[in-house]
C-alpha cells in the first residue's frame, strides 16, 4: 500500500509539473504573438511616413518612447500629399499609474499601454490602444540609473522606445504577462525599418 501510494504521489506530481510547464509555454506562445502584432501594428503605420515631417529623430543613446509622423496618401502634381497628424505613444495605464505599485493587481508594476493618436490634441483626435500589458522599461533595463543596462546601445529605454540612424527607425518593444501560476513572461522584439519618403 504504502508502495502504491508513492507512486501514486509521483504520478500526480509530475502530472502537475507538466501541466504547469504547458501553461507556461502556452502563455509564452501567446504573448510571443501579441509581441509580433503589436509590433507590426506599429511598423504598417509607420512604412508609409513622410521622414521630414517625422520627430524626434534621436540617435543611440538617446530614444524616445513617442514618435509624431504624417504618411504619405498619395501625389498630386509630383507632389506628396500627406495624411492627418499621427502619433504613437507610451502611456501610463489610467488602472496602474506611476507609483511603483501593481495596482491592477496583472503582475506587472506601472504597466503602459501602446496608444495611436490621430489629429493629437485636436477637436477631432482619434485614439486607439494598440497594445496592452507593456512594462515601464525594456527587457532587462533600470530606468533611471542612464546607464545601458541590456545591452542595445540605448540608455533607459522604456518599453515602447524609437531610435534613428539616418532615415532608419529602429522600433523596440517588451509585453509582459502573468501565467496562470503567476509566473512573470517577459517578451521582446525589434525591427529597423527604412523610411523612403523626404
């Protein structure tokens, strides 16, 4: 019996070990994608950017974790017509503000949100969250100490972060999200995209 029992335990233990390695990697998976998403959310809006009317336009070290762009929507006369003001921004989430706390209760302390703007600050502005569930800083970086904690060339960057080289952008990226034991999943990505139109 007591035999019996042992194996028992042990079959039940590693049943939960696994289950618990699968809900892992299940999570992992999904926010591998909603990384990917966001970030090519970011990139069809910004392909089509006039670079003259583009800022900031900050080299490594230096970044920003907002970008202000008009695209290009076509040519009249050989000249660019441009579309409506836009911006793509980090912002504090209204449910987790910048106190050091996790006030939403997701695991993830001062969490942001990825937000476009059409036509910011005007009458008609329209706004739209494009990602969720995006830390105050990137993977593996302190803010605050203006050193390059990660590695990347950049110092303090946040968690939505733009940096240029000549008409290039470089556009960084990290989601966050608990699984469903609690563990922390930490996911991030990067893509440099040319910016033909000047």
């Amino acid at each position: 019996m007591a035999l019996a029992s042992v194996f028992g335990m042990a079959i039940l233990m590693t049943a939960d070990t696994t289950s618990q390695a699968f809900r892992a990697g299940a999570t992992l998976g999904q926010l591998e994608q909603k990384t990917r998403d966001v970030l090519q959310r970011i990139s069809d809006r910004l392909e089509s950017a006039d670079l003259s009317v583009t800022n900031p336009m900050l080299e490594a070290p230096f970044h920003s974790e907002w970008i202000d762009y008009q695209r290009v929507t076509g040519f009249v006369a050989g000249a660019r017509e441009l579309g409506p003001p836009e911006r793509i921004i980090l912002e504090y989430s209204p449910i987790d503000p910048n106190n050091g706390l996790d006030d939403d209760g997701n695991g993830v302390v001062d969490d942001c949100l990825i937000v476009w703007y059409e036509n910011p600050g005007l009458a008609n502005e329209r706004r739209v969250v494009l990602s969720r569930w995006i830390p105050e800083f990137l993977e593996n970086e302190i803010g605050g100490n203006l050193i390059d904690d990660n590695g990347n060339g950049l110092d303090d960057e946040r968690g939505l972060s733009f940096d240029f080289s000549s008409d290039r952008v470089t556009i960084r990226v990290t989601l966050q999200q608990s699984d469903s034991n609690g563990v922390l999943i930490t996911r991030s990505l990067s893509r440099t995209l040319t910016l033909r139109n000047r």
